[in-house]
C-alpha cells in the first residue's frame, strides 16, 4: 500500500515562463503582467503565479533594460490613458 501512496503524492516544480506584452510605457506594461498573474492564480488557486522580473526589449533592438516593479506604481486607469502618459 506505500507504494501506491508514493504514486499518487505530488512533486512540486517551478516553470518559468516569458510572456511578451505590448504596452504604452513601463507602469503600463507592470500593469498588464500583474493582471496575467492574477488571472492565473484565480484559474489555478493552488498553484502560486507572481511577476518577478520585467525587461523592456525592443523590437530587432540589442537596448535591453530591466524594469523596476517596485518603482512603478500601477494604478486602475483606462487603456486609453496609457497613450497620454509618457515615460
């Protein structure tokens, strides 16, 4: 019987995952990866889903940057705001 025990027990592991976002500016683009974290977690409850790093990587461009979320203040505006805002 421990062996089927063992069978059905579950392992953890941790997948990461790069998820490419258009947005306006960078508290744009925290907002968005926020909300697909969200959405995440509320399909999957159980299973932890958090925005650890973004990066701000430009289209055939080598300018690479990595963005602050710490910094960057999200705040519940509409998308067409965004436009108005500059970086």
């Amino acid at each position: 019987m421990n062996g089927l025990m063992n069978q059905n027990k579950m392992s953890r592991y941790t997948a990461t995952m790069t998820i490419y976002i258009d947005a306006y500016n960078d508290k744009h683009a925290v907002s968005k990866a926020k909300l697909i974290a969200e959405r995440e977690r509320y399909r999957y409850p159980n299973q932890d889903c958090a925005v650890e790093k973004i990066h701000s990587t430009p289209f055939a461009s080598f300018n690479i940057r990595e963005v602050d979320i710490n910094k960057v203040e999200c705040s519940s505006t509409l998308d067409n705001e965004w436009a108005n805002e500059s970086e």
